[in-house]
C-alpha cells in the first residue's frame, strides 16, 4: 500500500460504500475496502487493488488489512446500529486523522458524534459529494448542471488571503465566475460583488465553470 495520506480506507461496501470507492479510484485516489460479503469485495476488486472479505471489524483486523495507514476512513454502515458503532470505535483506535460514519437515523447519528467521527446522512450526503469533501478540503457544496459545468461552493484558499478579488485574477486564471460571496464577518451571501473587496479567512465563494478548471482550482491550499 502507498503513503498514508494518499489512502482513504472504506468499512462496508453497500450501494453508497460502492459508489463513494468507485468515484475516489476514479479521482485518482487509492483505497483500502473491508466487507463481509465476497461478491461485493470481488466487485471492488475490479477497479481498486486493495478489498479484503471478513465479519471481523476489530481494530486487529482493520490494522492488517492497512487501514492503519490511511488518512481517512468511512464507515459506510448504516442498516445496523451496533455493527457501525463497533466499527467506528476501533477505525478510531487506529489515530487516523479522520473517521466518517455514515448513519441512516438522527439517533445513531448522536451516538457516532459523541464517539468522535463525523456523521454523514445518505438522505441528505451524496457519495458524490462526500468525494469530493474527501479530495478537497475546500469544497462544502457543489451542483452539477451538466457533464461539463459545475457550480461549487468552497472556502478561499489561503494563498488568496489579504488579497483582493481583482489581484487573484480568479477568472483570467481559471476560467471561474465567481456568482456569490459568503463573508466570514457578515451572517449573510452578497451577490453584488465589489472587485476590491479584500478576501479574508473564513470566507466563501460559489463559483461557476467548467469542471476541469474547478478541479485545478479545487487542488489549491
């Protein structure tokens, strides 16, 4: 397996576990699946090199089939309380830098919470959008109008702080709109944008483009 902050490991392979390692693999990323059952391992098998079958979900297991050394873990287990939380507990025993529990009921939701991870809701999370969270820090929400254009909202990256819109040249550089701004000092979304406003930490843009030019800007720090 390579470097851990390139491994995303996944702990359960339903409709939403299978989709979330098909589009990471796609985006490039390398991933690590654990199920219980052996059709849906091979099936991961086809388009990932890492994808173990076990009932046992200890923190043991989950150490010899690498997922000690990922960055992240999803535990795409939501059909049975004990099992996610039993899951979730020794995901966290490994001191990955983050666990992602899926959770189909705002009750067991509270329980993850309290646990330590971050809950995701497969009524309201995508597997689409939860990628992407994955492959970017930056993006909190995105819209796709099309194969070919987006609309994305994300956190300014850093290197824009202190800067104004005009200096980051954000279209001429990217081909971007920038359509609304979400200021971190004012509770509401500005439309009219003022060219010289000087972008400040904790401030958001949705912006519009073409999805390849929207990847280019997603990858900035």
């Amino acid at each position: 397996m390579k470097n851990k902050k390139a491994t995303i490991g996944i702990i359960g392979l339903g409709k939403f576990g299978m989709c979330l390692a098909l589009e990471l693999v796609q985006s490039g990323k390398n991933i690590v699946c654990i199920d219980k059952e052996e059709i849906k391992v091979k099936k991961a098998l086809e388009f990932c090199d890492y994808a173990f079958v076990s009932e046992d979900l200890s923190k043991n297991t989950l150490e010899e089939t690498g997922f000690k050394e990922c960055e992240t873990i999803v535990v795409c287990i939501g059909e049975h309380m004990d099992t996610a939380i039993f899951a979730t507990l020794n995901a966290l025993a490994l001191g990955v830098n983050k666990v992602i529990a899926m959770s189909n009921t705002e009750e067991q939701g509270l329980v993850l919470e309290k646990l330590g991870a971050e809950v995701i809701y497969p009524y309201k999370d995508s597997s689409d959008k939860l990628a992407k969270r994955i492959l970017s820090n930056n993006v909190l929400d995105f819209i796709s109008l099309n194969d070919e254009v987006e609309i994305l909202e994300v956190k300014v990256p850093n290197k824009y702080i202190g800067k104004s819109i005009l200096d980051t040249n954000i279209r001429q550089n990217y081909g971007l709109n920038i359509i609304a701004l979400e200021r971190a000092d004012v509770d509401k979304i500005e439309t009219r944008i003022d060219p010289k406003y000087i972008f400040k930490e904790g401030d958001c843009i949705v912006v519009i483009g073409e999805k390849k030019s929207l990847r280019k800007f997603e990858s900035l720090k």
